[in-house]
C-alpha cells in the first residue's frame, strides 16, 4: 500500500469519488487550477476536467448556497471552505438551510453535499487561520459532523461523507496534512513509515459513527479527535498509564457503544479538545458519560481543552492542550 | 474632543406615514417607450429598461408596444382566474386564520401576477424557488387546493407534517421548491439549482424571487455575483412591494431602483410594471428564452405594492396610511387585465361575476375536504413522530433514544 500524507489522502478520495460518480462537482475559493491552499484537490482540474472541479468567488455564504442549490437538484456537491474560521458567511446556509430541508419539505428535498474545512491550530495562524468551531455545528440538528486525524481515516471518513445523503461538515486538522503532530512544535515527523499513512489508493470506506480505538489500555479512556489524538498518544506515553485513546471521527453520530465499553472497563476518563472549553463539545461528551457510565465511574472525568479566549498567534503552545497537559489530567483520574 | 455643528446619524423617513396622504410619483411610462431587447441584448442595451419600466398595458387597459406577447384571449382568461383565485384563497383563508382556524397566513393582496403570470410565461420543467408571496405559482402548476390548505392548518395531511407555518409550502411535483423563512437564502441557492441543470445540460431553468427588503441580504449579492460568473440560466426577481413590513423600500436601496443594481454584475437587467399581466408575462418568457439559448442569467425587479398587511400578525395601519395601496399608480392587477379582456369584448362584469362565485365555491368545498383531514383547533395533526424523521435519512441513535423518551411521555 502506498504512504500517503494527509493531503495525498484526502486528494486520493475526491478523486476516487470523481471518477465514481457523475454527480460529483467539487468548487471553493482556489480549489480549482491551483489544486487548492493545502493542496487537496492538485491535479483533480486538469484529470476531472473544469466543470466538475473549479474556483469560486470568495463568498462562503455563496460557495454554501451554491452547494444547496446543486445537492436539492441531483447533484452531489463537495465544496471547501478554505479555513474553518470562514465559514460563519456560510453559517445561516448551512445551519437554517441545508440542515433542515429534508425535514422542512417533508422528505420531498434533501441536501447531499460535504462541506470540507481545515480546522485547528499549530501552524501559527493566529484568531483567524486556527479556530476549532465544531460545536457550532455538532448542536445543529441534520447536520452530521466529521473530524478525521491520519491519512487513513480522512480517506475513508472523506468517501463516507461524500456518499452520506445528509450534509456533512468535514474537519481535517491541518496540523495534520503532513505529520502527526505530537505537541512537540520543534520536532514534528512527516507521515512517512507511519502505520496510519498506509492507504489504499482505490476506493474503500470508515463508516460515519464509529469511533477508532487508537490505543488500547486499562486504566483511563482518553478521548480525543482532530490533531489532538496525537496530542494524547503521547501524553499517554508520558503518564506511564495504560489506556484506551478513542479517536471520535465521528462526532454527530458519536460512537456511544464504543465509549460506554471503554469507560466500563476503565472507570477513568479524560476528554481532550483544542477548541475552547465553554460548551465545546467534550461537554457533551462529559454530560453523556456521566449519564450512561456514572456507576462505572471511579474518579471525576477530566477535560483539557483550548482556553475560553481567541486563539494566539506567537504563543499558540501555551494555548494549546499539551501533552504534560493531558498526562497530568489522566494521572489525576487515577488518584482516587 | 471637538464637537462639530452637523446632524447626526441620518435616518431616512418613509414617504408616507399613518395620517399623510399617500405620495406616489406620477408614472409617466408608455408602452411605447421600450423597444423589445434582443435577447441577446448586452448588459448596456438593458440599461435603459433598468431605468424605466416595462409596460403593455396602457392607461386605457389596451396592449401596446414591442413587449405585448400578443396572449390569446384564452390564455389571458387562464391568467385571470387564477389571479382571482389566488385573491379569493387568500381572503377565505384569511378569514379562517381571524376564526383561529389558521395560526398564522401570508396574502398574495396585489400581487398576485407576479408568481402567476411569471410561471405561465415558463416551461412546466423550470424550477421555482419562491418567497412566502408566490404561492399563485402552484395553480398554475396544477396544485390540489385541498392539500394547500391542509398544509396552512398542518392537519394529517399536510405534506411537510405540521413541520412548518402556513404558507411555507412545498411541491416537488410542481417544482415548486421549499419556502423558508429566512428572507433570501433562496435567491443564492437558485443559483445552484440553475447551475445543475447546466451540468446535468438539461433545458431547464431557475427563477426565483426576493423581496425588496430582504435584497439587503448578502444572499442577494452572492446570487448575483454566482450567476454572472458562471452564466447560470436562472431568473433573478426583486419583487419591489415598496414595504418589508414597516420598513420602506428606501432602506433597501437609496437611489430606489432595484434593478439597475444588477448592471454591474454584468447581468441584463430590466424593470417590470408588476401589475401588468402582460408585461410580466413578456419580460419573463424574454427571460427564459435568454436562459434557455445559454446566454445567462436575467435580473427584474417587478415594481408593485403590497396592498396588504406583511402577515396575519401585521396592522399596516401602524405604520402607513390606510388605504394607501388605493393610490399605487400601478393600480390592481386583477382589475387591469379584467379591463383589458372587456375591452376586447372577451369579457365581461357578468362573467367575471360568475367566476367568483365559481372560485368562491371551489375555495370552500375544498375548507371542507380539508378539515376532515383536521382542524387547527381539534387535530388531528400529523403524527409528532413527524418531530424525529426526515432530520436525517435515517434517525441515528440518539435521535432514537428521545424519540422514545418522547412517546413515553406523549402515549402514557
């Protein structure tokens, strides 16, 4: 199987999908000629030809509305908001409109488009090129909200979207696109020889709702998705702690099977996100557990996340969930 | 801080408020006026018509000028009675919402050519994305008023299951799309249904409506902008009924002409007298013609007023001078093509007499059949099993869990 980096993951999805399906166009601000800012849709213009792969105006409220319009009339639209922190323009499209137009129409329109944005911080974006707004979405009934984190995963998560007839918000953390990023920013290895960037180059699929269990351990389930599983696999490391590391992927339909087995055999949990803490959505996730799990629980659940302020630019690292950090949460969950 | 000698923050007034006497500007438009544009005109051709106004009908109510589409008469008929039954559904249902067997209703009052006569100018495969104040267009789709006004009660057999408010319809055997309530989403996404009709290269073409005040909406600006850089065959409306509730046209635009905005776009732009059946009919089928011989998208602004309040929970008179749609120069749509079909002597008060009473009758036998699918007041509605499906194609997990939390509840 050939390695891939997450751009060449990603890349290798729509265009499988392309080649699969007639219905599929794919447009956003620099998608087409020049293949994208990440890179993800290099070549598909010239390969796929203009009219199903090109550029849009900057307008995401345009780019969304657009997509809605395609998808209610038989298309299969996968659009690309360029940074996450530019989907607000989009957000009245995506929250009022195509999350509700099968249900508003009595089943009579649906809404098949993946809206893709890269999200999350590390590469020094600041406020704006950095932001993690997945709980701006995942509380939007209709909308099912994915968040991938290797090379494996994107690709299949990326064609399960595609093909899902429910809009679908698609995070890829770009951190990620080239290497796993262990909370280390002075020392970040690429993709290669890791075991997650073994892809298949034809079509396959990971379907929507299941979590990946990344690690598996007894003691503590960590909890994580986007750039911060790596985050956790090495603070797990770190803490000397043996435990489960549940990649969500998923996040609207969440993998509750997967997450009540692991936290019934651990007692132990830590949840861990980048964005803030403030209804983000390892709130959710904490609420749920202590309704399903409660008597399984042997210590408080722990959350480390983003801090409740815009996000930094030159002292990102110190805004970020760190892997001291994280391994000092999933020790506490061992003290009593 | 200095201070400066100057006004502040300046707020423009509506020309008319409750007391004035209504202040219109006199209408010096002819039919004459405009020559009919080739429809491949270019954007500078249209410029005029942008600036003036597309009219047939003339104040003697005959059809003069390059724009009469020459209608035979049993057409223009068609065209009347479904204006008249729109006008008449309307003042019924109405009726029925003030007696609390409607929550809430939205009238078409004065403007019902726009979606009538817009949508028998089209080819029955061209979708529609209209507004909250085109529901006409389903007539002329051949919709069962039975099951319009199931929808407005949301009894049992309301298509969209009690989901949505009265007048929010849908009809997909129409191609009637799905009404929302945020003001101007459809315009954008019109754009996007005309551009997969151009991918799938099918002979089909958009048209879709904003209302004056919701073009202030980026929505507006993204659909014009979308359409003229990828030539979608689609037919761009503002519907220009001078009030967004109380607010006047004026906040929307301060030069008050809508359709001359769409010239910088690069699109061919013209404006319409909405009130004149004819004229409508002409721009639009100019319109679809333009679109259909992939020469892009068209932006009118349809100049009317709405006669009306903006909804059954609106008082106009709060806000404007009673009466004032009595002063339109435009005058009533209804009345300007009666006219006109009489003065041919294809018509007459008797007979437009008689289908009133016609209408009047269809309108409540179909009240009739509609209740004994159920009333507001005593259901039954749809089942509140509706709440859970169609939220996604299948309901996931936890949608299932409350969805069995709620029968609990809803059966115990």
């Amino acid at each position: 199987m050939p390695n891939m980096n997450m751009v060449q993951s990603v890349n290798s999805a729509l265009d499988n999908m392309l080649e699969r399906d007639s219905d599929i166009v794919i447009f956003g601000e620099d998608v087409g000629y020049f293949g994208g800012v990440f890179r993800t849709s290099d070549g598909l213009q010239e390969k796929h030809g203009k009219h199903r792969v090109f550029d849009s105006p900057l307008s995401e409220g345009g780019i969304a509305a657009t997509a809605f319009g395609m998808g209610i009339n038989g298309l299969r639209p996968v659009v690309e908001i360029q940074f996450a922190d530019y989907i607000f323009p989009a957000y009245d499209q995506i929250v009022n409109e195509m999350a509700k137009v099968r249900h508003r129409s009595g089943g009579e329109f649906w809404c098949p488009v993946t809206i893709r944005t890269p999200a999350g911080g590390g590469i020094r974006g600041g406020h704006h090129h950095s932001q993690s707004p997945e709980s701006q979405f995942t509380h939007t009934p209709g909308l099912k909200v994915v968040y991938c984190s290797t090379p494996f995963n994107s690709k299949g998560l990326l064609i399960s979207a595609i093909e899902d007839n429910d809009p679908v918000i698609f995070f890829e953390p770009k951190r990620c696109y080239r290497g796993p990023f262990y909370g280390d920013p002075h020392n970040v290895p690429t993709w290669k020889d890791h075991p997650e960037a073994e892809v298949p180059e034809s079509y396959f699929k990971i379907p929507l709702g299941e979590a990946r269990l990344a690690i598996e351990g007894d003691d503590c389930t960590v909890i994580a998705w986007g750039a911060m599983v790596h985050v956790a696999e090495q603070a797990i490391k770190e803490s000397g702690i043996s435990c489960d590391l549940l990649d969500l992927q998923t996040l609207v339909p969440w993998d509750k099977d997967a997450i009540v087995k692991s936290i019934e055999k651990t007692g132990r949990c830590v949840v861990v996100h980048e964005a803030p803490k403030t209804s983000g959505f390892g709130a959710e996730m904490v609420a749920s557990i202590q309704e399903r799990c409660f008597y399984h629980l042997e210590s408080p659940i722990e959350r480390v996340t983003g801090w409740d302020t815009p996000f930094p630019h030159t002292t990102e690292w110190d805004y970020m969930p760190s892997p001291s950090r994280i391994a000092e949460a999933i020790q506490k969950t061992q003290e009593e | 801080m200095v201070k400066k000698e100057t006004n502040s923050i300046h707020v423009p007034d509506a020309p008319h408020r409750p007391g004035d006497e209504p202040k219109f500007d006199e209408w010096s438009y002819k039919p004459e006026d405009l020559e009919l544009l080739r429809i491949d005109c270019s954007v500078e051709d249209a410029e005029k018509h942008a600036n003036g106004l597309v009219r047939v009908l003339n104040d003697n109510h005959e059809a003069k000028g390059e724009w009469d589409p020459k209608l035979n008469s049993d057409e223009l008929i068609l065209g009347l009675e479904h204006m008249l039954r729109m006008r008449i559904f309307d003042e019924r249902m109405m009726k029925m919402q003030r007696t609390g067997k409607l929550s809430f209703y939205m009238r078409s009052f004065g403007e019902e050519a726009v979606a009538i006569a817009q949508t028998m100018a089209l080819k029955n495969e061209d979708w529609l994305f209209p507004t909250y104040r085109q529901p006409g267009a389903q007539f002329v789709r051949g919709r069962d008023m039975v099951s319009m006004i199931c929808h407005c009660i949301g009894n049992e057999e309301d298509n969209v299951k009690g989901r949505q408010m009265p007048v929010h319809y849908t009809f997909r055997e129409g191609r009637y799309i799905s009404v929302s309530s945020p003001v101007g989403t459809q315009f954008s996404q019109a754009v996007g249904v005309a551009l997969a009709s151009k991918y799938k290269q099918l002979d089909e073409v958009t048209i879709t409506w904003i209302g004056d005040g919701a073009s202030a909406e980026g929505d507006y600006h993204y659909a014009l902008n979308f359409a003229s850089i990828f030539k979608a065959p689609v037919i761009l409306n503002v519907v220009n009924n001078q009030w967004a509730i109380s607010t006047h046209s004026n906040f929307a635009s301060k030069n008050q002409n809508f359709a001359i905005r769409g010239i910088p776009y690069g699109i061919p732009s013209v404006r319409v007298d909405g009130n004149d059946f004819l004229a409508l009919y002409s721009v639009t089928k100019w319109a679809r013609e333009r679109a259909g011989k992939d020469l892009g998208p068209t932006h009118i602004e349809v100049l009317t007023y709405r006669a009306g309040a903006h909804s059954s929970s609106d008082d106009p008179s709060r806000y404007r001078p009673k009466d004032s749609n009595s002063f339109w120069p435009g005058g009533d749509p209804i009345e300007r093509l009666k006219l006109h079909l009489i003065g041919k002597n294809d018509w007459s008060e008797k007979l437009h007499e008689e289908l009133e009473h016609r209408i009047d009758a269809e309108v409540m036998e179909a009240y009739k059949e509609a209740v004994k699918f159920g009333d507001l007041a005593n259901g039954p509605y749809p089942s509140s099993d509706a709440i859970f499906t169609e939220v996604y194609e299948e309901p996931p997990w936890h949608l299932l869990e409350q969805w069995d939390e709620m029968k609990r509840w809803r059966d115990e």
